[in-house]
C-alpha cells in the first residue's frame, strides 16, 4: 500500500517511500519532511532527517544552525514549520527582523499625516495601528496615516510567514504650523499688542508681555485662516487655541479673532470692544499675549 519513487540525483539512485522531500542544491542536501528515503549504500534517513549529497550521502538529523543561505533557509523553514510530524525544534521560531524604519521616532511636524515606510522580512505582513500596509516582494512597505494635533503613537506589528511577531512603536507630535517667510507677521501685529495694553491701562490694569511662542501660534492661525479664507476658532486639522500655543511651547486660555481688512490695529481692538467675550479677553487677568495678522484676519492669544 505504499507508495514508492525513485529519485536519480546525478548517477545515484535514491528511494522514496511515502515520503515529502526537500532537495537543497545551494548546501548540498536532501530534507526529509516526512516518510522514508533511502540512499544508495542502504541508510535510510526519515522525518527531521538530512542526507548528505556530497558522495557519502551520510545521514544526519537537521541542524538549522548550519544553514548559510538566507533565501534557502526563508524558503525552508516555512516548509518544515507546516509539517506538524516534524520535531518543533525544527520550526521557525524567530521573531521577523525590522531593518529599517522611517520617518525616526519622536519626530514632530506640522502636517495632517504621515507616510511611514520600511523593510523586513519577505514575505512579512505589515500592520500599522491595525491597518494593512502595503509590503512588495522584498519585505519593503508603506502606508500613509492621519495624524491628530499632538501625540500620535503608532503600532507597528510586523508578522512572518511562520506566524513569528515584531512589535514596536513610533510616535509623531503634530504641531500647528507657525509663521513663514510666505506668511510673515506683520508690524501691526506689534501695533494691535500695544493698543490693548493702552486699552488696559486706562482700565487700571497691568501690561501684557508678548511672547515668542504665543506670536507663533497667534500668527500661524492668522495665515491658515487666510489660507482657509475663514473665521473660526477651530483651525488646521481641527486644533484649538489651546493646542495651537502648546504645539508652538507655549500655553493660552482664550482668543480672539477678528476680519477686518483695512482696519488699524486701534479699529480691530474697537471691534473686540464692542464683543462682550473679546472685551473680557482683553480685561482679563492674564499676564501674556501672541499676536498675529494676516491678509486681514487677526488673531490674539491670552495666557
């Protein structure tokens, strides 16, 4: 009821009972995945078992240690790790390598997403905060992810044939844009600044200081509304006052904004006045203030 083949390597003659074979030309040898093989000076190698081609054709159990050929050893092991008859010493066990990574870890930018790319093993699936990424014949992928205002951590789980895991993380800060050479602040930004603090001091009250990081975050707003050709509070991507200034290292707790095309910075600080929430904005117990204009769009931010 067997089932018997004989395999002619060169002028010898090998015999197969019921047998699953792997022949490897680059290191010279016969795995047995399982049944009986039986050389031409009668030993007989079975399951897990190795036959030397060399001219001895010496039997020997499978030392994967000693494979040298990467693509033979990828091709192999994924063979021997279906065959559940096999010693599980045999299989496959290690964790698929990550050899590259980009963009680096920690980075910040200011963009809505990011292309994040790399290489492992082929053969390997790529998964990065759960979606697919698209990995070609060489182990190199890629997948383009949204990115939030702030943190963005992402899960990166990579997966061999073998069904062996890697796990790592990259995070991603998202920053609100800031002033450019293309949007640069203007002087009646400065001009703005000090018409609210004559507007406090004939109130009793003290100076705003301006500061680098709230001007930043003041006038990115400004240019991304102009951009935008928009009013609103809620910028790019959806961030907030609030993150728009820690994003630029700094930190508010209220806004204003205003269109205003052809206004001073004394007409813009009388529309505030003449808005209960800007006017308590600008009277508030805050001690620093960014400033930022564009295209007629003026932000201030208090802290």
């Amino acid at each position: 009821s067997s089932e018997t083949i004989y395999l002619n390597i060169g002028d010898e003659s090998f015999t197969l009972t019921n047998a699953e074979i792997i022949v490897d030309l680059t290191t010279g040898q016969i795995l047995v995945l399982s049944g009986k093989v039986t050389t031409p000076s009668a030993e007989t190698a079975t399951t897990g078992q190795v036959i030397d081609l060399s001219g001895s054709n010496t039997v020997s159990s499978l030392n994967r240690e000693l494979l040298t050929s990467e693509p033979t050893i990828a091709y192999l092991l994924v063979a021997l790790s279906e065959h559940q008859d096999l010693p599980t010493s045999l299989a496959d066990t290690t964790a698929p390598e990550l050899i590259s990574l980009s963009p680096e870890n920690g980075i910040t930018s200011t963009d809505d997403k990011a292309f994040i790319s790399g290489k492992t093993e082929a053969g390997a699936t790529v998964l990065i905060n759960s979606s697919p990424a698209t990995v070609d014949e060489n182990g190199d992928f890629g997948l383009e992810v949204p990115l939030q205002m702030g943190e963005n951590n992402l899960e990166i789980l990579v997966t061999d044939p073998a069904g062996n895991t890697y796990h790592t993380q990259l995070t991603i800060t998202r920053q609100a844009p800031v002033a450019t050479s293309s949007c640069s602040r203007p002087a009646i930004a400065d001009q703005i600044i000090s018409a609210i603090n004559s507007y406090r001091a004939a109130s009793g009250l003290g100076q705003l200081v301006p500061t680098a990081s709230l001007n930043n975050a003041a006038q990115g707003h400004s240019c991304w509304m102009q951009s935008a050709r928009t009013l609103n509070h809620i910028g790019s991507g959806g961030s907030t006052f609030n993150g728009r200034c820690a994003a630029a290292g700094g930190a508010c707790d209220a806004e204003n904004i205003a269109w205003a095309v052809g206004f001073s910075a004394q007409g813009i600080v009388d529309l505030w006045k003449a808005s209960a929430g800007h006017n308590q904005n600008m009277l508030g117990s805050h001690t620093q203030i960014g400033v930022g204009y564009a295209g007629g769009y003026a932000t201030a931010v208090f802290y």
